[in-house]
C-alpha cells in the first residue's frame, strides 16, 4: 500500500474487552503465564483493550501506572465509564462523581489514553435535556479533564489522585445506547454538535443496531451475533466486519448501512476501534486476532511471554 494511500485512512485498532477471564488460561494465554502478565501478553497481541473495572468501580492511580509500563509504546486503553454515573445516577447530580472519576488516576495513561466509552442500560430512555447536560460537562481534552478532576470529592478521594498530566491531548467520548427511544434523527444531530461517536453495537438483535457516523472516528463493540456475549463469528461474518470497517477508515459509509438519519457524510478518514466483547467461550481473543489479519493491522499470532 502506498503512502498516499495510507494517508487517505484512518486508524484501526482491533481489540478486546478486558483481559483477565479463567476460561482463557492455557487456551488464549500459556498455561505457564503468571497471571500477573495477562495483560502484557495481550497488549502485544492487540493495539487497544477496553478497561472494565473502570464500570464497576473507581480504580487507584498505582493501578494505571502499572498498566501504562506494561504495555508497549504504540498501545492504547478505552476506558469504560462509571456505571455509578450512568446507570445508578442517571445523569443527575453527577458533576462531582465524574471528576472523581477523571481524578481517579486515568490521566496516569498519557499517551495510552484512549476513547471513553459510556453504556447506558437498556431502562434508560432518551432525554434530550438530560444528554445536553451529560455532554456539557465531558472533557474533550485532558486540559479540562484535569480541571474538571479538581472539583473532585476530596474527602473520598483523599490519597488517591493524579492531578497533572504530561501535555495537552485531545479525548474521545463514545456513547453505548440499549434504548429504542435513541433512534431518531435528533440524538444523532446532538452526537455530531459535540463530537460523541455513537456505538455500533452488535448484541444479538437484543438492542438496537444503528452505524451512524457522528464523530471522528467510530467505536465498535461486538458481543456475539448469534448468542450475547457467547458465540463467535464466522469467516463470513468477519469479512463483512472488514468490509464495513476499511469504508468507515476511507472515509466512506457501507452502502448498507443502518442509519437514523439522512445526514450527509463528510468524506474524510475515520479512525476506528473495534473490541470484542463475546468472552463467555473464549472466542473473543481469536475472533480479534482473525479482522485484525483480515484488515492488514497489528496482531501476533504467538507473543512471547518471557
């Protein structure tokens, strides 16, 4: 592929959701790997892995660091969004728990500070008001994360912040609906006025399915489309993932796209990050692996873990 032609394209990062599951010792990882080194062996495998502990609970500045110096150079992390905030809150009242959540110790990643994703659950409806306001308060740069981090709750986060970072770079949001009521045109406008990629999310037919192009870039979560979270998927099936995925990087839109608008789309490269989430079976790291080779982008086969 030529130079000019790479140029015309974004980025692609093939991922994972997590990486600590038993059922993948001794089949994705050695049965020899200490556990400890889960993460290093997969981070050389994968250009990007979702952190999930960051939904189900704050986590401490001494962990980021730790996997900021175990993964490579080149890697980056997404970040899953307190589900304190997005499903126990709802939004409300929420200004201070997110900048406990920015305080928390993320800004530690620097470079591998990769996109935010925030799920909401499949109760919550669409409240335009509610996602005015949400969107309002998000950081689009760790400049204003850190400044957003310092209304901090004190007292909770006593001893265990990180309150600097190293320069100035820009943040990615990405919003995970489950709700119907977000299929209109007007949720898709919102998204684009502040530059929040809508998910694509593959559950199975549980939820919604919408590839609406409304940021940058696009963020891509694949569950299982036969069985949530369960089943793997075919050749075929990652194929189709490909060919959706080079569109998408070229700048283009699949010429079957599902969309809830008619917006037109501008013609420039998108990166893209795409993380599989169907973990159950162990099909998660392998199904990664296979569109990361489909799509010429990074992944080894057999990392060395010593």
């Amino acid at each position: 592929m030529s130079a000019t032609r790479r140029q015309r394209r974004g980025r692609v990062r093939i991922g994972i959701s997590g990486w600590r599951y038993a059922p993948w010792r001794g089949v994705f990882y050695p049965e020899d790997l200490a556990q400890r080194r889960e993460l290093e062996f997969a981070s050389r495998v994968f250009a990007s892995i979702e952190i999930n502990g960051t939904f189900y609970s704050l986590q401490r500045p001494e962990s980021y660091r730790r996997w900021h110096d175990e993964t490579p150079d080149d890697f980056v992390f997404a970040i899953k969004g307190s589900r304190y905030i997005t499903h126990r809150l709802r939004l409300r009242g929420i200004e201070t728990p997110l900048a406990s959540f920015f305080a928390s110790g993320l800004l530690a990643l620097g470079p591998k500070l990769g996109p935010f994703l925030w799920q909401f659950p499949p109760s919550f409806r669409y409240d335009p008001e509610r996602m005015e306001a949400f969107f309002r308060l998000l950081p689009h740069d760790t400049g204003q994360a850190l400044r957003l981090a310092r209304r901090r709750d004190v007292a909770r986060m006593k001893g265990r912040t990180v309150l600097s970072i190293d320069e100035p770079r820009p943040l990615r949001h990405a919003v995970e609906v489950r709700h119907a009521s977000f299929c209109v045109p007007g949720f898709a406008a919102q998204l684009r006025e502040h530059g929040i990629a809508l998910v694509v999310a593959d559950t199975a037919g549980r939820w919604p399915f919408v590839e609406e192009v409304t940021a940058d870039f696009l963020y891509l979560r694949l569950h299982g489309d036969q069985e949530l979270y369960a089943s793997g998927y075919t050749d075929e099936a990652l194929r189709e993932w490909a060919r959706r995925i080079d569109a998408w990087r070229a700048g283009a839109q699949p010429d079957d796209a599902r969309r809830i608008d008619d917006a037109a789309l501008a013609a420039r490269p998108r990166d893209v990050y795409c993380y599989f989430d169907n973990d159950a079976k162990v099909h998660a790291p392998f199904d990664a692996q296979k569109l990361a080779e489909l799509l010429g982008v990074r992944t080894v086969s057999h990392p060395d873990p010593r």
